[in-house]
C-alpha cells in the first residue's frame, strides 16, 4: 500500500525521528526452547526503551516472503516492494556515487576466472583484493561503444559496477553469472523488446572487457546481474516533508536511501559508535536520520549465533550517545530476518521498538526481544506502515477529515 | 478495503447485532505505568463481557493517521475513508434533517462577529445562545439564489447547516473560515472547474446573509465549511442486509448514519441510560443497533481524565439494560483515540470487545482495557473489519466457496 495518502496530512514542525535498522535482525533459537540473538544480548538501553515505549513486529513484504536487501529497505522506507522493482545493480552504483538516472541501465559486476574452454573456474576470480581489482577497473574505463556512454566503479574485491546511458535503453535483462562454476557466463538476454538494445550493448562491453582482462591469471572474465534503473520514486521531502539524511557504511542502502532522496553523509570507521558520532555531526541540519548496521546481517549469513549478540551489545552500548541527542521518535527494528540458524535471510517478522516519550502508547513489554514484540502494542504491521507512524508520533501529521 | 466481497455471502436470521461506540475512547496514561481513562474506570459488566468474549485493537484508517469523526465512522461501517470523502458539512446538514442528495452541496456555517473593517473579531459570535440564534436561522431562510433552491437549519449556538439544490453543482470547496481572528472571512473557492458554479452561488448567499444581518452587534458575519455532498454510499441493507437503527445525540453522527441508510431514533434525554431506554423501545424492528456515546470524546477533548473515566463508568451501569434484550453480538469500541493528555484526537489504535455468547472465541483476557486489548484474540485489525466480525458472530454470512 503506498503512503501517498499522507502528502496532504502533512505538517512540519521541529521534531526529529531516527530510523536505526540492525541489518537482519530478526532471528531463531538454536534450540526451540532458547533464546535467539537479540534475546540473549544484554541490552539494557534497548530495554529501558521497550518498557518506555512501544513493540510490535514488522513484515517485511508479505508473511512468508523472504526479501533481498533493496526491496527490504523500500518496504522500511514506505513504498511497496511489490509496486517497485528496482535492480540492485542500480543501488550499488548509486551508493558508490556514479550517477544513474531513469533511462539509464546499471549492474553489479565480478570478476570470474575463465578457464581455457571459457567455462568459469572461480565465480570471484580467487576473491582478489582491492588494491589488484582496482587498476583493472580502471582499464575497464576505457571502452567506448557507439551511441552510449558507460561508467565503471570499483566496489570492494572482486566486484565492480556499471551504469550505461543513452538513447532507448531499458534495464530488464537477465544476470550473465550462470551461478555455477563450470559453465561458460550466460550473454546478457534481454526480457522484453524494450531492453534488446541495452543487452545488445552489454554483451559487446562484455567482449571488449574480456579481451581487455584475457592475459589476467584470475581476473580474465567478467559477469553482470542486477541490472536496473532509477525508478524514480517519490523522494522524502515530498512524500514525508521530511529533510533525510543517510549513515551507512555500505553502498547498498547508501544507494538505496539515495533514491529515495535522503543525503548521504560522508564518516570514518564502520562501528556502530562511528555511525553514531556521525549523527551527531549532522544533527541539527536533518529532520529523519536513517541510520543503518550492517554486521548483524552479516553475522546471521556467517552462521554466527554469538557474533550476532555481540553487535547487537555493541549497538545497545552505542546508544546512549544517540538518545543524548533527545530524538523525539526512535525506531529500531531491522529489514528482515537473518537467523544464524538459516545462514540466510529470512521471512520472519522483524521485531520493532518505538520509543515516542511524548506521545508514545507504553504497552506491558520491558524487554527487546523477537516473543516480547510479538505481544507489544503495535501488532504485527507491514514494515511500509513505519513511516506514517514515525511521523505521527514525532506531531507531523494532521487530522484525516473533520 | 471494501466489503463488497461480504454480500454474496449474506444470509438472514433474526440476530441482532448492536454496535456501542464510545466515541474517541482510546486513550494514554498520564504517567508511563499509569492506567488510561478506561483502565483506571471500575467497569464490572464491560470486564464481565471481556472474560466472556475476545479482546482486540482496531486502526481506524491507517496506523498513524488521526482520523476526523466523520471518516472514523465510515471505517466502523466497513467504508474505506479514504476511498469516500464526505464533506462534514454534508453529514451535520443530513444528521440535523435536511435532506441531502447527490448534486446538492451542504455546508455547516458559523455566526462570526465582523469588525468595522470587515475582519473577523469573534470567530463564534461571542458563542450566541441556541435561543438568540435561531431567530437570526429563519431570516436567513428568505434569501433567494437564482436558479437553486436554498435551505437552512439551525444546529446549536452559534451554528448552522446549509444546502443548495440545483443544476451543474458540485461540493469541492474551501473553506471559508480563515481559522484566526483579525483577517476577513475568505471568499468560497472552488478546487475545481466543476463546482465553480456553487461557489460563486454560496458567495452571493454570503453577502446576503451579511446585508440581514447587518444590524446585529455579535452575529453579523458567517462562514462557510466542510463543504459536501451525498457520496452515494452502499446501505447497510444492500451490502450487510441488515435494517439498521441509529441511537445518538449529535447531528454528525446521526447523519454519518443516515447516509448508509440507517433510520434514525428520535428520542428524549442525552445520557447513556436514555440512548439504551430508546434502544428497547425499537428492539424489535432492527437487526443492527448502532448506538453512539458522543462525552468521551468531549472528556478526551477538554484534557478531563476523570470525566473520561466516568462516563466510561455511567456506560458501564447502563449496559444491564442492553443485554437484558439479549444481543446476539454486542459490539465496544471507540471510533478514534482522544487521550485526555493529548487533548485531541489521535491515532493511537482502539481498544474493542466483542461479545458474541453462542459463536465467540473467548480469549485469556478479563478485563476491558487498551493494554488487555493489545493481547486480545482479536489481534490489531482495520476498523473497516468490524462489519464482518459483527456479521460472522451472528451467524449471517454463508461459507465462501465449497
């Protein structure tokens, strides 16, 4: 359900809301009867909020969907995932700052070894570093095609992304990385009419990147996936009357928080307490902060049960500093579920906390956990549904009728 | 949502269902541990019902939309507001018997004293009494438009209700009420092609009524709002097959109901025990009761919690009577929040007990209250669900599909 609806609710004033989301956060007991990560963690300030305030639990999509990070973070943003496909390769190359506009095609690409047949021996060509994969990417700058222009940035190892602009392109085409090793990448194949050229182009860049890598011992092929473009969604000004900042460390949600009109601020280190320095820095020139984790996400897909509590210990340690700063509405809660259990993402619901000193309704629950929000006060809400109460609760919206 | 999807399913018995709204009877504790207006009030027979029946929590449009009265009712009938805007100048002008069809365009009007210079210095004509203003209603009953019919009742105090009937009008009008004193009365202005007809119509009107009223120290000025009209809405009778009865004192309420094609119940007194009295004197005509407490929300309004609370607690004396009649499906709940800290409506959801002795589900709940409510087996659900429920626990809807 979009949130247009609320444009002519809107009403400014001076509060300030902040978004924290714990990348995957949700989670399940190793065994049935234990706790799971959030609920082992000692949190003594998520907790002081959760008797305070409110808990309730999000889904992300729809129940039993179990979304990729791009269409989680849409959800957490207010628009429908299901009404808005956006490739990631778009977010990644948003959020590594090349500029993708709508009509422009972007995607994620690896490096792959090719063997001699042309069939892939290494999907990550050997995850080679940073420091060799970037002057490849550099070389990869310098083909030209006709009629098009193209960019090229590196990502982090092995991965890179690309964005293509010109006349008539369209950015529904199929991933090159068949996804297996022993297989030979796939050409890119467009879905529709629309997108032929593009992929055309593609598969010629392909070539020419290949024959530009062919001496490389590792890195002598390249894949695409996620192609996509700026779907122009509304921006946050417009839809929220809100002035938005971004602190994320990754390009993902750096991209994605782009698209939807935030700010995204520059900062040093990667820790939770280094994200939370940086919302001080910018406090007053904001009115939402979205701030974004990445690691409890990463812990789940690493399997790592006790890893995950630890990041979850380090955020609630970093709080503090951010409720010094007397946000007027606090949200924690995470994109989606990473049970370390599942090594995945997952389609649990999310556990949420608001915290609304002013106008908060406090329920009965004292503690931050996944079972304790199943009995909080807000229900089980779509996660699209966070935004309207953000902003409801921060005094920002006016009387539905008379 | 609309319930359309209800009406092949519709069967008939003779059931009765009665809805009992408390009108804004969601509230917040003063303190953080402290109890809301309901949990603090002693409520026996709502506590009684609770333990019987199950306990749930309603959104009324959207969670963290504030909803006005007129939408909140429309969501309570199982009408999504925000798929059925309708004018509150339409539902008082309907509730306080003038007739209201589509093509009409009703309004609700103020008496305002203007200044010698023609701004606003009393936005309530110094809150003239009923008996002072009635007078000054039939005088503005002579004004004659060309081309349309013009009518005008008085409501209470300083307030009326007009209609205009005739060709090519159309209701989407701003309001004329600049909301602050020491600016003009602002001219009707029509938000589109189509009703600039019945604005330029209703400005004329205006400064007739201005040239009557010329000569009067405190009423001798009038603004116009809530600009409305008939929205054609479904009947209870077609679309939940119910003949349906309506028990409030206030004209909104009574004409929010008339639109869905309740009859309204004249009777004598304002009290909960008087709108019950009315209800066993109809008892055997309707299959539907809705039956509306307006002073909650009045309590909720003034900031007055303990008012609240004991109005809360006068409904809950009342209530004998009412099951003495034997409901087969027994209906509490608020059309909104109206905390008495905030002192206004809000979007905090509504607590809701339904009773339903041969069909319900009684859940671990004992007591009527928002935080036994979050619990309930109900869970949190729209507003616009009710009618269903209601319906379901009646035994009138047939199984859908084989």
């Amino acid at each position: 359900m979009s949130t247009e609806y609320l444009i002519p609710l809107l009403k400014q004033n001076k509060s300030k809301i902040v978004l924290l989301i714990l990348d995957g956060l949700g989670g399940l007991p190793i065994k049935a009867r234990g706790p799971t990560s959030l609920e082992a963690a000692q949190t003594p300030t998520m907790d002081r909020l959760a008797s305070e305030g409110s808990l309730g639990q999000i889904v992300p999509i729809r129940p039993g969907v179990t979304p990729g990070s791009g269409p989680a973070h849409l959800a957490l943003f207010g628009y429908d995932p299901l009404d808005h496909l956006v490739g990631r390769g778009a977010l990644e190359a948003i959020g590594v700052g090349l500029d993708v506009h709508a009509g422009d095609v972007a995607a994620r690409g690896n490096f792959c070894t090719l063997d001699d047949d042309g069939k892939i021996s290494d999907r990550r060509a050997g995850r080679i570093s940073s420091e060799d994969a970037f002057p490849l990417v550099e070389r990869l700058k310098e083909i030209q095609l006709k009629g098009v222009e193209v960019d090229v940035r590196h990502l982090r190892e092995y991965r890179f992304a690309i964005v293509m602009r010109g006349k008539d392109l369209s950015s529904d085409i199929a991933d090159t990385d068949p996804q297996q090793t022993g297989l030979s990448p796939l050409a890119p194949k467009a879905r529709n009419k629309a997108s032929e050229k593009a992929a055309q182009l593609f598969d010629e860049w392909i070539q020419k990147a290949q024959d530009l890598l062919a001496e490389q011992e590792q890195a002598n092929g390249v894949t695409l996936r996620g192609f996509g473009s700026d779907p122009e969604l509304p921006h946050y000004q417009d839809r929220y009357g809100l002035k938005a900042a971004c602190v994320a460390v990754y390009p993902m949600y750096r991209g994605v928080s782009k698209l939807v009109g935030m700010e995204v601020v520059d900062f040093e280190g990667e820790r939770p307490g280094d994200e939370i320095a940086a919302v001080t820095r910018i406090w007053n020139e904001y009115d939402f902060i979205f701030i974004h984790v990445k690691k409890t996400d990463s812990m789940g897909e690493d399997g790592n049960f006790e890893g995950k509590k630890e990041i979850i210990e380090s955020v609630d340690k970093a709080l503090p500093a951010l409720l010094d700063l007397e946000p007027d509405v606090l949200i924690i809660t995470g994109d989606h579920s990473t049970p370390a259990r599942m090594r995945s993402h997952s389609w649990h619901p999310v556990p949420l906390l608001l915290w609304a000193p002013e106008r908060g309704m406090p329920d009965l629950q004292r503690k931050f956990g996944e079972r304790d929000c199943v009995l909080g006060g807000l229900g089980t809400f779509p996660a699209s549904d966070i935004m309207s109460l953000g902003l409801a609760h921060a005094g920002r919206l006016k009387k539905f009728g008379a």
